[in-house]
C-alpha cells in the first residue's frame, strides 16, 4: 500500500509540503500542532470534522452543487406574478457585467486613496438615487428595506426626542413586524388603520392618535397592497402639526412617474433597491436606502456610513471620504448611533449603474409602462367570473389585490392549479390580512407582455370555473 | 531603456513593484452627461395594451404625479460601461493585491467558480415567495450548510438569515433578550459584558437591542483577566458577548471559566467567530460552553466582501434558545425540505425573506471544495502564513507585537508602531497612506485604539510565502523610510489615484456634501 498522498489544495499555496515544512522551521515549530499550543487540552477537537466528503476537483464540485441547484425552478421557467417586496425587473447587462468585475466584487474597507473607485461609485449611487427622490443624503445601502424602515424610525425618535411612532396598517406586515421588534426598547409603536374601500390612510384616526408624543408616522407608498397613498400631503402636514417626522417608504421604480415623497413633505424616505438592478436571487438582492434633507439634525441621526466629496491638494481633483464618522458605531461603540457594518454596498454599486443606464427618460418610461400594463391586467382579471381586481379603489403601481372570494375557491387552491399551467400566482394575502378574506397580491412589471397578461387570465378562467 | 527584470530581483530578493493606481481622472457621472443620450431602451407596451390604456398615470391626482423628470445623468451605453470600468480600476479588489493589510476581514481567496454557481438562473432568477417544491435546490444548500455549520461550532440550530455580521450579533442579542423574557428576567437581566477588542459594532448592537454595555480592558496577556469578569458579573447580567481569538490573534485559555462564571450568574454567552479561520477543526464554540456564535460567510467562508457586502451573519444557538431563531427555519423530514414558520417563540424575521441565497451558495461550495481534512488545512496554514509573517515582522524596525511575548498567535496580529512614532513623528495611519503607494491596503484597528499606533495584519490561507515576504518587504521600506526619509511619507501617496485628501469638508455641514446635487448647491454659493 502507498501512502496517502498529501492534498495541495489550490487555494492554498503554502499547502505544498516542502513550503509547510520549510515555514514551519522558520517559525521554530516541529509542526503546525505546536501553534495552537495556547489553546488548552480541553477545548481541543481531537477528531476530524464530521463533514462529507469533499469535492476536490473544481468540476466535480460544480458537477455537484449544479446537481442540487437543478432542482430549482426559476421565473425563467414560470410565469411569475409574484412580488411583495420582491419583484422581476429586468436587469440590463451591464449591471450585472459591473458588479461581477473582480475589483468591486472583491474590494471591502480599503480607505480612500487604494479605493477611490469604490467611494466614487457609491457617492454617484446616492447622488442619482437622491436625484430620483429629490434629496441631498442618501446612505451607503443597508441590509434591506426592512432595515431602513426600521432605522428610518429610530432616527426620528431621536430627532425628535420622542417615543413613539404611527404606522399605516396597510403596509408590509413582516416589515411592521421587524419595526416593532427592532424599537421596542425604545419606542412605542401603534398601527393606524385604512380605509376598506380605498386603503388610504384613515386620516380622522390618524389625527385622533397623533400626539406631542409622536415622533414618527410611516406609510408605505406605493403600499404594500399596490395602492398609491394620494394623500400623502395631508399626512405630512398632520404629522408636522405635532412635530413628528413624516416617514415614508417609497418603491423606487414608480419615480420616474409618481412624485418623490420629499415633494408631499416626507422628512425621511426609505426603501429597497432590489428593482433597481438586482436579480431576485431568492430574496438576496435587497439593499435598503435611507435619504433625507441636508439639514444637520438629520445627518447625525444616520448610522450608516455617507460617502462625502471633498478637495485635494491638486486643483480641480476629487477626492472621497467619509462624512461625520464620529456619529458613526466604528468611532463611538456603543455611544454611536444603532451601528453600522457590512450590509450590502455592492448592490448600491449596482443600482447607479442601472439608474445611469436608464436615465431620466427610461426611469419615465418604466414607471409608466408599468402602469399602462397593471391597469391592463387589472381590467382583464376583474372580467373573470367572480374575480374582483383591484379590491381597494385607488390608484395603482405595479401590484394589486385581486379577491377570490366569490368563486368560492383558496387562493392556496387556485395557485396550485395555475402552478401546473406555468403559471406562479400572486402571493396569498388570506394569513396576513384576513380581512381580505381569500386575496392575492399580483406583481405586473415591464417584463410582462400582453400574451403574458393574457395567458394569466385565460388560466385564471380556466381555474376559477 | 531599463532593464526592469535587474530591477525586480536583487540578490535572489523581489524588489518592491513600480505599482501606480490607474488615475483615469474620471469625472463625476452628471458631467457626462448630454441631452437626449440612451443607454437603454425599456421595453415597449404591447400595441394591445396601449388601445386599452393610452396613457398609464391618467388615473393619478395631479399631486402624486412627478412635476420634473429626476435629473438623471443622459448617457450612451458604451459611456456607462467605460465609467465604471474605470472606476472599477481605480479600485483595489483583494482580486489584484496582497491583501492581508485589512486585519480582522478575513480577505481570502473568492473562488471563481462559486462565483459562477451562484449567479446561475436557478439562484439568480428564484422568486423567494415562489412555492417550496420549485425551490428545493435552493432549500436543500440552505439546510445542508446548517448541518455544516453545527458540525464546525457544535451548536444545534443556525439561521443563515441575516444579512451580514453586525446584524448577526444583532439577532444573537435578540434571541438574549427574548429568552430572558420569557424567563420573566428581562427587567433585571439588562446588560452584557463585551471586551474593548471586540468590534465595536457588538457593543452598539447590543445597545440598541436595549442593554446596558459593560466593557472589559485586557490584562497583559492581552485578554481581560478572570477576576475583571467576576467583578463585573451580576444578577444583571444578560450574556458575555466575546471574540476568542480578539483581534490581537491571542487565544483565550481560560474562556471556558469566563463561560462557567457567566453561566453561573443566569447568564447567557454569545461568540463572535469574527476570527474563527484559523480555528476551524481545532476548537468550537461547544466545548467552551458557548450559547450563541456568529460565523461571517464572507469572511471565514470565502464569499467575496463586494465593497461591503452582500454577506451573511450566520446565527447558530443551541438546542434550548432555537425557540427563538428568526422565522422562517429550513426543515427537512428526509424527502423535502419546507419553511418552518410555525415557532411561536420566535423573534421573527431579521431580513425581508431568507437571507442572501447566494453567499450561502459560495460558502456551500468552499467548504464542499475542503471538506474536513481542507478545513483543518486552512486552520493550519493561516496560523502558520501568521506567525512567519509575525517572524518576519518583528524584525522591523520601530514595530512591535504587544502582550503575550512568548505566546504563539492564531491568524492575525495587532502590531504597534509606537517606537517608530516616538522615534521619527510618523503615525501609524500614514504608514498606510504611504504602504497604498505599493499596491496593497494597511489597517490601523478599530477605535479606540488600545494599541497605540496599531497596525492588523491577518494573512488567511490564500497567500504564498514570496508573497508574505513581499508584503513584509513593503513595511520595512516604509518603515525605513520613516527613519531616512520622513518628507516622503508626509507627501504620500505619490502612486495612487488622487493625491492628499482635505477632509475638513467631510465634518462641516455648511461644506460636506453627500451627493452632486448638494455639492453643486454648496460650491456654487461659495463661487457666489
């Protein structure tokens, strides 16, 4: 019997045995035992991992995880109306062609001289985004839009010195959830609820429960139900009777048609950038942004990090840095603001570039087109015996709910029966918002076609029946 | 013309690079900018679409709609690929350098081929709310890394769901702090103990978590002293939040006390495995005792770190606190694999959906690529490419490795310029302006500094020896330099794409400015 032959592993250079052993004379070690030998006898792991067994070779290992993945099923393969915070845009090459080079992808905390490139990226990112929504900050990206809802909130508690918030029922339930959750220990939060026929915010209620107690009142705009919120203004202007921050959470794609919130009086605004370039990834392309005026309460408020423009010794050359860092968790520890870290920069990186790409016009274009097609759909759906689309009277962007209830069929049921056609039906409303007794959320978006439409409705004829 | 290969080699020694950032003096995007230019077209609505609905807004009040298009920047497309191929070069990926200079990131080799599996449609293209059976491949990576995971910290339950480190901590925080409720003990149990190497981000997730923060300082071993965590302890105290190695690359011997005394006081102990790339195999989070850990996949588990993320924090508890995991939980019954979000206790969701699929995807693969024997080996070798490079080091002028002289290190190290200082007025932080000049990144350390003029080397696994000795070559010219000629190094950067930075802008309101629009709005008041 030969001996087992020592493994080089290719990413590990030093792996050969010559070079180990060579390295380990220089570091006067018999061998790499004797460099743990700070770590005590019983905390060692005196057995080999219980792992299975590798893949060595580079194609049996994507021989293998091809092999698991290829049980997936994407939108490729369907038909998808799904959305929910979560939606099938079309990403244009060059997104992904950017955020696959080497030098971003791989690039992480360098300063401002070694990765210049990296802070005029992201300074352009919250430059156009701030162009989208007509506001002059914009934070590096966080993790998602929960995450900037959240933040967005704790913020105006502390610009406002005040504790507790207002929260339109008709938004995001797990993004409510992760609101409640994230201030409970500072801020109270209390739901305001909307009206059944148009889902718009219930203002009398609204007013009734705003207080000199109010730091913040959210929204959602587009909502999460689809419907536009067309009284934006007269909630900001309640909200600042009391002196509270109006927050509101904006779907990026819609603004190249509907009015930025700044212009309805938000303070702040947040949201995800997922439309914005991002592949869907199974719910991994979410980035949160979080944009405000330049007023300095307000900056000092943001944990993230803000990428400023700044002079050089040469004239005329632009140079990069970091904004106010001494408000930040890295300068202060605990006595920073929330905390800030790694979250999801490279896809800020991606969403300039889609917004560079699309510029005013196709921003325009997009939301528009998107528009023209969920009032197609949304026609074509109410035609189908039973079916009603829109339940909310309202205006709408790219979503919508569409009822079941007279069919007298689940939508559990009739999302199986469109799944076997092709089909992914919108996402079932019935556990979040029983009210709506057996409703979907259907996502329209410029990647569907009028046959797309169509067939949709066909099925939904076919199912319903 | 020089003969560059007589340069390179002197003596049978690599000569430092003539490296020089790319400087393309690329402008701002909006100075791009013309009037009416496409860089793509959308997709056009169906002829039958537009019979029915001419006009998409018309249903919008004149107050929801935009009165002046966003003033994006109008370019063509070959305009937007060359800006941001420029800047991508302007930029220094761990791709291109030596990059063991960014101490406590972990910035190892991002294998290609994990980058390609995970941009596959079957990861790319997934819908997270499309129903379980279309996704099984997916689930099946999520679960399968789980069972890894366990394997490697010894813990029971993980949850791959939040979206980097710090929100990691988080979730370990939140899960402390339902558990003590639960327990009818969330009043009293309101503060945790951490330590002043640990990142600062913890102290500040724990805080906004709503606990008091107690911070240790290290004794001269270089980690706090059992009797420091004893005084600290009490009936107050929620959980132990620490990092075992500390940045310093010092293992704490006696963590398992640290453990025992907390978990005496009705505490609960949380590891940030920040550090854990040269400990894997070796020891775990288990036999020390620990409740809670943390692992960075993009740190440790090789997913690139893309500027800062996307990443994953993934969270793992033992079998007690797995009530209290973030919903949704993968589970398997032997045949499928299902979301679980039927767990009452549960502190809900961190994120929108189920973390960032792709990061597990590359870190699946690693650790397929490795298996146990590799795993050991990256343990091994990092420790090893550490304490060489410690070697090394040490025998610069003017540097020093602070506490534990005659221990070994683990896989990284917190160096101190403090003689160089005091001997030539230069700082640690200019050291890395000048270090860039040579094409690699240099780290001082979190704040505060408790290391004066500190410097964090972590040389992870994916590094030759001739190129730990390159890196170790660029130090000691710099620090020479220091010693010869100081003018050189105040005047740095010399090679990099722009030259000395004024930040004052960055911390006045009436001058900083964070996007073009504010920028040009403050620059033409001061032109006026």
């Amino acid at each position: 019997m030969s001996e087992e032959r020592p493994v080089v592993y290719p990413y590990i250079p030093n792996s050969v045995p010559d070079v180990k052993a060579g390295m380990l004379r220089e570091v006067g070690a018999q061998s790499t035992e004797d460099l743990f030998q700070d770590i005590p006898e019983h905390l060692r792991l005196r057995r080999d991992l219980d792992l299975p067994e590798p893949l060595l070779s580079e194609y049996a290992l994507r021989r293998h995880v091809e092999g698991i993945l290829s049980r997936n099923r994407s939108c490729k393969d369907y038909l998808s109306f799904l959305g929910a915070g979560c939606a099938q845009h079309y990403v244009p090459a060059l997104c992904d062609e950017v955020n696959r080079r080497g030098e971003f992808l791989t690039a992480y905390a360098g300063g401002p001289y070694e990765d210049h490139g990296r802070f005029q990226a992201l300074f352009e990112y919250a430059s156009m985004m701030g162009e989208l929504l007509n506001m002059d900050v914009v934070n590096v990206p966080t993790y998602d839009g929960f995450q900037a809802a959240a933040t967005s909130i704790r913020m105006a508690a502390r610009i406002t010195g005040r504790r507790e918030a207002l929260l339109c029922r008709a938004g995001n339930p797990g993004k409510l959830g992760r609101i409640r959750e994230y201030c409970r220990p500072d801020i109270e939060v209390r739901l305001v609820g909307y009206d059944p026929i148009s889902g718009q915010m219930d203002l009398e209620a609204l007013a009734a429960t705003l207080s000199g107690r109010t730091a913040a009142v959210y929204f959602e705009n587009p909502s999460y139900l689809g419907f536009i919120e067309t009284h934006g203004d007269e909630v900001s202007r309640l909200a600042h009777a009391y002196g509270a921050v109006c927050v509101v959470s904006v779907d990026p794609s819609s603004l190249g048609v509907l009015a930025p919130p700044a212009d309805y009086g938000a303070d702040i605004v947040c949201g995800d950038i997922q439309p914005l370039g991002m592949h869907m990834q199974f719910g991994g392309g979410q980035a949160g942004f979080i944009a405000t005026r330049d007023e300095e309460r307000y900056v000092m408020e943001f944990p993230s990090r803000l990428f400023g423009i700044a002079p050089t010794s040469v004239s005329g050359e632009y140079g990069f840095g970091d904004v106010a860092y001494e408000r930040t968790s890295f300068a202060l520890r605990e006595k920073g603001k929330e905390w800030v870290g790694t979250a999801a920069a490279l896809w800020g990186i991606t969403a300039g570039v889609y917004l560079a790409l699309m510029g005013p016009q196709g921003m325009a274009e997009l939301a528009e087109g998107i528009m023209a097609r969920s009032q197609y759909a949304m026609a074509h759906i109410a035609r189908v015996c039973g079916v009603r689309a829109p339940v909310f009277q309202a205006p709408h962007f790219k979503e919508f709910t569409v009822n079941l209830d007279r069919t007298g069929k689940r939508v559990a049921e009739v999302n199986r029966q469109l799944l076997e056609r092709g089909i992914l039906g919108g996402k079932d409303l019935s556990q979040e918002f029983p009210e709506l007794g057996q409703s979907a959320l259907y996502c329209i978006t410029e990647v569907h076609t009028r046959g797309d439409i169509d067939g949709l409705v066909d099925a939904l004829q076919e199912v319903v029946k | 013309m020089r003969d560059i290969t007589k340069q390179r080699y002197t003596g049978g020694k690599a000569n430092l690079r003539r490296f020089h950032q790319a400087r393309w003096d690329e402008p701002i995007i909006f100075e791009l900018s013309r009037p009416g230019q496409r860089a793509i077209l959308v997709p056009e609505v169906d002829a039958g679409i537009r019979r029915e609905v001419s006009d998409g807004t018309a249903a919008l009040p004149a107050r929801m709609r935009r009165k002046e298009p966003p003033r994006l920047p109008e370019l063509s497309q070959p305009q937007v690929l060359r800006h941001y191929d420029r800047l991508s070069q302007e930029t220094l990926g761990a791709d291109l350098n030596i990059e063991i200079g960014q101490g406590t990131c972990t910035m190892k080799y991002s294998p290609k081929v994990n980058d390609q599996l995970a941009t596959l449609p079957q990861v790319a293209e997934v819908h997270p709310l499309q129903p379980e059976e279309t996704v099984q491949g997916i689930l099946e990576i999520l679960y399968r890394f789980a069972e890894i995971l366990k394997e490697i910290s010894g813990l029971d339950h993980f949850s791959l769901q939040p979206g980097a480190g710090s929100v990691g901590i988080y979730t370990n925080a939140a899960i402390i702090r339902a558990y003590h409720r639960l327990r009818g003990q969330g009043d009293q149990c309101d503060e945790i103990i951490t330590t002043i190497f640990s990142h600062p981000s913890n102290a500040a997730c724990f805080k906004t978590a709503g606990f008091k923060v107690v911070t240790l300082h290290p004794g001269e071993d270089g980690y706090p002293g059992l009797d420091a965590l004893k005084a600290a302890v009490s009936e107050r105290t929620a959980a132990l939040v620490i990092t075992n190695p500390e940045d310093t690359g010092i293992y704490n011997p006696h963590i398992r006390e640290f453990v025992r005394t907390v978990h005496d006081a009705g505490g609960l102990c949380s590891y940030d495995q920040a550090n854990a790339n040269g400990i894997l195999g070796i020891t775990r989070a288990s036999e020390a005792g620990f409740d809670l850990c943390q692992f960075n996949l993009h740190k440790t588990f090789s997913s690139p770190h893309g500027c800062g993320g996307p990443a994953v924090g993934a969270c793992g508890v033992t079998q007690e606190l797995a009530r209290f995991l973030p919903v949704p939980v993968v589970a398997f019954d032997g045949r499928r694999y299902r979301l679980d979000y039927d767990r009452p206790d549960s502190i809900g969701k961190i994120g929108p959906f189920f973390g960032v699929a792709p990061v597990v995807v590359r870190a699946y693969a690693w650790v397929m690529s490795l298996g146990a024997k590799g795993l050991r080996e990256v343990a091994e070798i990092s420790v090893l490419n550490n304490n060489y490079l410690l070697k090394k080091m040490k025998e610069i002028r003017g540097l020093s490795a602070p506490y534990a002289k005659r221990q070994r290190r683990i896989e990284q190290v917190r160096y101190s310029w403090e003689r160089l200082t005091r001997e030539t007025g230069i700082r640690s932080e200019q050291l890395g302006v000048r270090a860039a000049d040579f094409g690699v990144h240099y780290w001082t350390s979190h704040h505060p500094f408790v290391v004066p003029e500190p410097c964090t080397l972590e040389p992870t696994e994916s590094y030759s020896r001739e190129e730990l000795d390159e890196y170790v070559a660029i130090m000691r010219h710099v620090a020479e330099e220091a010693y010869t000629d100081p003018e050189r190094i105040h005047a740095a950067p010399h090679n990099s794409t722009v030259h000395t930075i004024d930040h004052t802008p960055l911390d006045d309101p009436t001058q900083w400015a964070m996007t073009w629009r504010a920028y040009g709005r403050k620059v033409s008041r001061e032109d006026g």
